[in-house]
C-alpha cells in the first residue's frame, strides 16, 4: 500500500510544519483507507477511520465517490463497519454537497427499500447542489407515481432546505482586531508570493498578515470564546486590490466557525469592517462565505464652526474619531434593529450589511446554497404544476419613471434573468444576469476548480459564450510548484469545458497571455456580461467584473451572476492633449481631478465608472478601464463610436482565429463560435440596425466628472507615499503626484515595462526611445535594470512583423526562451534590459520580485506594500507607477527625469494619444 505509506510520510512531514494531514481528494488513496478500514486487524485501522469521516474532500472529487460507494455499501447492509452505522452513514452523505453522494441518496431515495428510501428522501430535502442529471432522475421517477419522489418535490417546493435552518440569532457578539490602519489589501490577507498554496487551506492560512497578528487573534478568542473575531480596517476599506477568494478564506480560516465537522479547513461566517467600509469584489466573497462585512463609519471629517472641513498642512481633511474599533472592544451586532453597539450605546445602522437577501446568505452558510436552493424551488414547482411559494424575499425592483438608462443599466436589463417581464430595471435593483464570458486565472484557478467540485458541478453552462484559464500568473517561472499545480489544473478545465493557456496533451503552445488581454479579446459584444478571477477583469467591451473564485465557479456552472445594479458615474473629457503626454498620464490624471472635484471623497468607490473615450480601440482603451480598479470602482464601461468599436471587433476576430490556428479550440467549437457572433455584431453596427451601446441622455448619474486635458502638462506618477506619516495614507493609489515633484534626482533601482496596461503600441514606444538615445548619445546605456514582459505572444508576433522586436534584441541582455523557460526566479538584476516572457512577471509578485528595498518605477497596476518590492531593514520598497516612457527614461538614467529630458526623450515618438468628442 505504498499510495497510503507516501501520504503518511507527508503528514510526518506536515507534522513537522505544525499542519494536519492534507485532505485527501484522490481515489486511489481512499480506497487503501477503505481497505484499511475493512481489515479489523490492521494497525492504521483507527487513522483511516479518521481519515475517512473527517479528512475527505467533498463534491465531485474522485474521493468523493469513492466515499459514497462505501457508505452506499454500509446503508444496505453489504459491509459492516461498527463505528459507522447506517444511520451515520446517512449523516455523512448529508455533509458530502452533491455530486457522487446526490447519486447515491436519489439511488436509495428511489429504490425497493421503504425503510431506506424514507431514511434517504430525507436527506435529501436539506441538499439543493443537484444538477439536470439529477432533477431529470426525480422528474421521471415522480411521472410514474412514485411517492417518496412526490415528497421530495413537495419539500423542494416548500424550500424546507431553508426554511428548516435555524433563524438568525439577534444578537451576535464580535471582539475587533484592527488588522491594519488605512486600505487593508487581499495581499495582506494572502500574499501573492503565496499564491501556490492557495488550494491547502490549512498551509495558506499560515500566510495571513503575520504569525504575531494570528497569535494576538487566538488570544482574543481565548479571552472571549463566546465571541467571533472581527477583522478591521481602521481609516481604510478593507479588502481592496485583488478578487482573492483566499483571502476571505484565511479570515474565515481564522475567525469563522467550520462549516462542516467533516470537512476540513472549510470555514465560514467571517466578520469583517472597514472605516470607508468593504472593497466591492471583497465583500461578494464575504457573501460567498455567509459572512457580515460592516461599513463602520468611526471617523469623518472634522469640521470647523462654520461647517467648512479642516485641512491640514498638506490639504488634505482632518479626520476625527466618531466611536472606538480599538483591538479588544467588544461590540453587538443586533440583527433585529440592525444596529452595531457597545454596550447600551447606538454605534451605526448596519441595515446595508443586513438586506433581506444577506440574511439569507448568512442563514444558508453562504450564497452558493441560496442560488441553488432557488433554481431547485423553482423546479419542483414546476413539476407539481404549483406557482412558486414565497419564501425567499423577494428581489428589489426599482423602476423610475421617465428617466433613461446608463450604459449599465442596459445591460443589465437586456441580461437580466427572471425579473418582472416588460419592466425597466433602474440602479439598486436586484438582478440575475446572464453571463456572456468566463475568466479564471491560474493562481486562483485550482480554488476555482475546487469550488467547482464542492459545488458538484462537471461541465461548463452552455448558455456561456467563452471562457478562458490563463497561465499568465505562473509565466515567469516555470518552478516545481508551478509543474505541480498548473498541468493539473489545465487539464480539469479543459475537460470542464475552458480553452486553456497550455493544452493538458501537449499538443499546442504554452499561450501564457495575460488574461485580461485575452478576455478583452475574446469579448465581441459591448452588451456583454464578463465574470473572471482576476480585480483587474474590466475590459473595454462590455461590462466586466473582477470577482472570488467562488462567484468564477458559479458562473462557469450556472452561466448566471447575481448582483444589485450598480449606480454609475459618468466621466467625460474637455480640452486636448498636449503633444509629450501618454495616455496613462491621463488616466491617472483623471483620478487626481476626480479627488480635487469632489474634496477627496472618491465618488467612483463601489460604482460604475461609465467613461467616454470611444474614439480609443479596445487594447488602449483598457489602459483606463484597467486602472478603475486602482481607483476602486466596482467596474467600468467604455462608450465607444460606431467604426471604433468595428475595428476593435476586427481586431478581436484575428485574434481569437489565431488561437485557433495554434489549435486551441475544443470540441464546443467556441472560438469559431465567438468569430460568428462578432461578424453578427458588425453587420449589427454597419446596417445601424443596433449601433454601439450608449446611455440615454435622460439617465441619472451619482456623479459626473469632467476631465480637463489641459491642465495636464507632465507625466502624472502615483507613488505609494510610504514614508507619510499617516500611515492610513500609505499604499492607496489616491497619491498622484507630477513628474517635477521629485525634482529629476529620485534614485530608481528598477524598471518594469509589462503587466495588462500595457499594449503593443508601448513596446513600439521603448523601441522607439532606445533608437532616440542611441541616436542622442551614440549609445543605448542603462543605470538601473529594464525588464520589459510584452503581455501577449500576439504582440511579440506584431511587433517582429513591424521591425520593433529586433530593435529591443538589439539592445536587450537577455531574452525568455520557450523551450529553456526559468526553473527559478530571479533574485539579481543588472543594469541591462531584460525581455521577458509574455505574462504577469513582476507586476504579480508571486514569482519574480525586485531587490528588497529597491525603488522601482512600473507600468503595472499594483504598489501595494510587498508586492512588486519587499522592504529591508532601514529602507522601504516602493514601486512607483508611470507611463512607459518614464519608466524607460528612469531605467536609463538610473534616477526620475526630469520634465526638460522627458520632453527630449520623447520628441517625435508616437505617445498614446486620445481626442475627447461630445457627448450632448
């Protein structure tokens, strides 16, 4: 039994790293512990025992049903294990979530036994993860007059999965813990660096803020076992930066309550608060979970006699304190009044974290039950020929009459699944949407895979249109966690129905793409809905949202998303560009004056940013929508023109017919598929039967912001700001500072030209500069390393038949190799360019890195603590971000320009260039 002795010296080995055994998922290796079990005499008798009731993973992993079989096998009195009784056996079926254990009740449910198919049926009516295979067994069964059937329906109808679950206690006492003051990101809660540990629960729990901050939470909960643990943000939102789903599962690993005796390392219910509230993509996964996320409002900003805000020497408003979150109070959340106290004393109205529909999901354990428990109610109903009864609240319905639509709104409609037939649905409604395309990402995509088993789902909803797993974020190094993880993951979704970034038989290239620039291609409808793993999913067709790998799963499986409408903040430009500006530079620019506007409250917070940059295609266009996560919106939509949105569809077509040619379609036919539907889209536009999406004039927006390109005169750098003394203001992305700021002597140690802001015109901007300081000076010499990591194979063949890639060989120190890839990261740079595979690289942070302590100037999207750049002893990392020309220039220099050599650097290249047009 050498599967059971290796597993047994891995959990010596985890032993030793203070962990319990892995759960076990494999067939093989339960069968051994069956066989173990079986044998009374067997020395490991009583771990296998163990092994098999509480360390077996759950849904449709191969374990799973292996694990039903057996307990089948005991309920029908075809073997006999004394510490598991049929009735035990029943218990254990009733916590397995679907998949091979639904097979075995409806088997048991349905067959000759009375007694059994009693014991069965009622199992059965508190499980809501059964699928087509399944209803259509109880449909059959149910049309030629079975009984147990009919009262399986009659329950499923009612909602008694539901129903039958204990009501909501009304008090629920927390103990805080301020994890941090200012934005907590998802990096603090699970590090990228980390990221190959994401599927051991146990192992990546480890990684959670730091071994003290876990230590100080357990001694909370010592001191106040009847109470949970409230994880906080104080001055800050919590959960901002990436969709983690690990990152709430470490929150709930540490402070929630296990969901099932018998299954591990799966908890649920975390509480969790912020001062400026929850990041958006954070808190559907705290729904996900069944937890509360508060938006805690203890400090504002102070104001004077005269009710004008205090500023300080900086400008910026004074905050003062409205009510204490300090590490240690004990507080009440009342979920009757929906108010948060302390003591006696009324703190806040907690009523937006309390919506009938989170009541719901904090009841069931989380949202997954919710939305399966709904289709399964709507189902029986309709074969008992009954009207759905009313059990769960009903969705908000918010129709204003005689005002237009934004841009999300319509899309919103035109998707909406469900709702009242003939109405218009306004923002704050409640709506089920289809979803269009499908996005997951290789770091979170064995999560995603996990989620998808736990869900019991096997194959991809045909009603999506495409869906993509990446293998961008493990691009840059082709390590042993990376050859253990990724053909593993490939191959499950591809056999569930995903075109894949590497192909599980080796038969075509390893597309290691940016994901984003895939979905950005792969999307060939500006209606369209788009769901991926990834924060920065916010593609300029389309309305897209970066989300856990848990709301990836229910896509994939559903085909359907569920969410309020999102209000909208409408962001217009004046003015022109001056001749030395990037594109980026008005992007960040833009959420300088959004600031500057509105006194520093950050209207695009949780909202849609509807931007109106048609005249921009698709690929530069992204560099805003990107960006809106960074400014913290919870998505973006771009208006486009009619003939821009054309050649972007265009370009998408060539795009997606070149992965077919390196043989990546699959046997769906999905990527001719989405060539049709884009030349369906086209002729749409061109006979103006249906012309680019816009918003009606008469729409409501919560703000508009107009953004005056004139006053942007030097490149516009967001800088992390780590040295203010408010440590609250470190971090964020909100400080946009000018080139000259920094006076032209800023030392820089690295340069990064990469990460998905980055379009082909920028590589063809750093071939451009080489050949201007070549020309200048006679030499092309960097002072600080340049690594350049074009986002897609698609450029890198672009940019060879334009002549552009053989200018960056020229100058370039080093170049990726596809058939000798990295077996590990790069701990050393020198002062050359390096260009590096296609992919996330350095922007990710989970492989490659900077020096500790370095000051690096980057094109990506991240600056948060540690990520890019780790700190030293004496000295803080920092990644500052910029447009490519700047970072290029601060690689050559070894230093921040300043404005007078940017200007000269930059004469008579092609900058990324943007016209407004109007909008009335």
């Amino acid at each position: 039994m050498s599967i059971y002795n290796d597993y047994v010296q891995e959990v010596v080995e985890r032993k030793g790293e203070g962990l319990n055994p892995k759960p076990i998922d494999g067939a093989e290796l339960l069968s051994e512990v069956i066989a173990q079990i079986k044998d009374l005499n067997n020395e490991n008798r009583v771990e296998s025992l163990k092994l098999f009731i509480y360390n077996t993973l759950s849904g449709t992993t191969s374990a799973a049903g292996v694990k039903a079989k057996f307990l089948k096998e005991i309920i029908l009195g075809q073997e006999t294990v004394a510490e598991i009784t049929p009735t035990y056996a029943f218990e254990l079926l009733s916590h397995m979530k679907g998949g091979p254990s639904i097979e075995v009740l409806l088997d048991l449910a349905l067959g000759n036994d009375a007694a059994i198919a009693k014991q069965a049926a009622e199992v059965l009516k508190t499980q809501v993860f059964l699928y087509d295979a399944d209803t259509e067994r109880l449909r059959e069964a149910f049309n030629s007059g079975n009984a147990i059937a009919k009262e399986i329906l009659e329950s499923y109808a009612q909602a008694e999965f539901f129903t039958k679950l204990p009501e909501l206690p009304e008090e629920i006492k927390v103990v805080t813990y301020i994890a941090g003051e200012g934005d907590i990101s998802t990096d603090l809660l699970s590090p990228g660096n980390q990221a190959h540990s994401r599927s051991d629960r146990e192992l990546h729990g480890k990684c959670m803020i730091t071994p003290e901050a876990q230590q100080e939470i357990k001694a909370l909960q010592v001191q106040y076992p009847d109470a949970s643990v409230m994880l906080i943000a104080e001055k800050g939102t919590m959960g901002v930066g990436s969709s983690r789903m690990s990152g709430v599962n470490n929150v709930a690993l540490w402070t929630g309550k296990q969901a099932s005796p018998y299954i591990p390392f799966v908890n649920i219910a975390p509480i969790v608060g912020g001062t400026n509230g929850i990041s958006p993509i954070f808190l559907t996964t705290v729904d996900v979970t069944g937890g509360i996320g508060i938006d805690l409002q203890n400090w504002k900003k102070k104001v004077d006699e005269n009710g004008q805000v205090v500023r300080n020497e900086n400008n910026e408003p004074v905050l003062e304190e409205v009510y204490s979150v300090a590490t240690g109070t004990v507080l009440i959340i009342n979920t009757k009044t929906e108010k948060l106290y302390n003591g006696d004393q009324e703190l806040i109205d907690i009523s937006k974290a309390l919506t009938p529909q989170k009541r719901e999901f904090i009841r069931a354990g989380g949202s997954y039950a919710i939305v399966f428990g709904k289709k399964i109610q709507t189902f029986a109903a309709g074969v008992l020929g009954i009207s759905i009864p009313t059990v769960f609240a009903p969705a908000k319905e918010i129709s204003i009459e005689n005002q237009g639509l934004t841009a999300v709104e319509k899309i919103f409609n035109k998707n909406a699944v469900g709702s009242t037939p003939g109405k218009v649905l306004h923002a704050g409604s409640d709506v089920r949407v289809k979803v269009n395309i499908v996005g997951s990402q290789d770091t979170t995509g064995l999560m995603t895979a996990q989620e998808l088993e736990a869900m019991a789902a096997k194959v991809i909803s045909p009603t999506v249109d495409g869906a993509y797993q990446s293998g961008c974020h493990t691009a840059s190094v082709w390590d042993k966690k990376a050859q253990a993880n990724i053909p593993k993951l490939m191959k499950f979704m591809n056999d569930f129905g995903l075109i894949t970034a590497r192909d599980p038989k080796g038969e075509y290239h390893a597309m290691t793409d940016v994901i984003h620039k895939v979905l950005n291609d792969i999307t060939i409808d500006e209606w369209a809905i788009i769901i991926g793993g990834d924060s920065h999913t916010r593609m300029s067709k389309g309305v897209a949202f970066g989300a856990d790998s848990g709301t990836v799963a229910l896509a994939l499986a559903t085909g359907e998303a569920s969410m309020p409408i999102p209000e909208s903040v409408k962001v217009t430009f004046k003015g022109s560009m001056k001749q030395h500006m990037d594109f980026r530079d008005v992007v960040h620019a833009t959420q300088s004056q959004m600031l500057q506007q509105f006194g520093g409250e950050n209207v695009f917070q949780g909202r849609i940013i509807e931007v109106h940059i048609g005249t921009l295609l698709a690929d530069q266009a992204f560099t805003f929508t990107d960006w809106t996560a960074e400014m913290k919106a919870k998505a973006s939509i771009c208006i486009s023109q009619d003939e821009t949105l054309i050649q972007s569809l265009e370009i998408a077509k060539s795009r997606i017919q070149i992965m077919i040619n390196k043989g990546m379609e699959n046997k769906n036919q999905v990527l001719q598929g989405l060539i049709d539907k884009a030349n369906k889209r086209i002729e749409e536009i061109r006979t103006g039967e249906k012309p680019a999406l816009s918003p009606d004039a008469n729409a409501k927006y919560y703000a508009e912001v107009v953004i005056d390109l004139d006053i942007i005169d030097e490149p516009m750098i967001a800088d992390p700001d780590v040295n203010n003394v408010d440590v609250s203001k470190r971090y964020t992305h909100d400080a946009i500072r000018e080139l000259s700021y920094y006076g032209g002597d800023k030392k820089v140690d690295l340069g990064f030209v990469g990460s998905c802001m980055v379009h082909k015109d920028d590589l063809k901007i750093v071939s451009q500069m080489l050949k201007n300081v070549e020309k200048q000076l006679g030499v092309v010499k960097f002072n600080a390393p340049l690594v350049v990591a074009a986002p897609t194979y698609n450029i890198i063949d672009e940019l060879k038949a334009e002549g552009d890639w053989e200018y960056l060989q020229k100058y370039s120190g080093f170049e990726f190799s596809d058939a000798l890839p990295k077996s590990t990261a790069r701990t050393e740079y020198e002062n050359i360019m390096y260009l590096e595979r296609p992919g996330c690289n350095l922007c990710m942070g989970n492989q490659e890195k900077a020096a500790k302590g370095d000051t690096v100037m980057a094109t990506s999207t991240r600056l948060f603590q540690g990520r890019v750049v780790e700190d030293r002893d004496g000295k803080k990392g920092e990644s500052l971000l910029a447009s490519t020309p700047v970072v290029v220039l601060s690689a050559i220099l070894g230093r921040i320009p300043n404005v007078e050599e940017y200007k000269a650097a930059v004469e008579g290249i092609n900058l990324t260039k943007f016209a407004p047009i109007s909008t009335k």
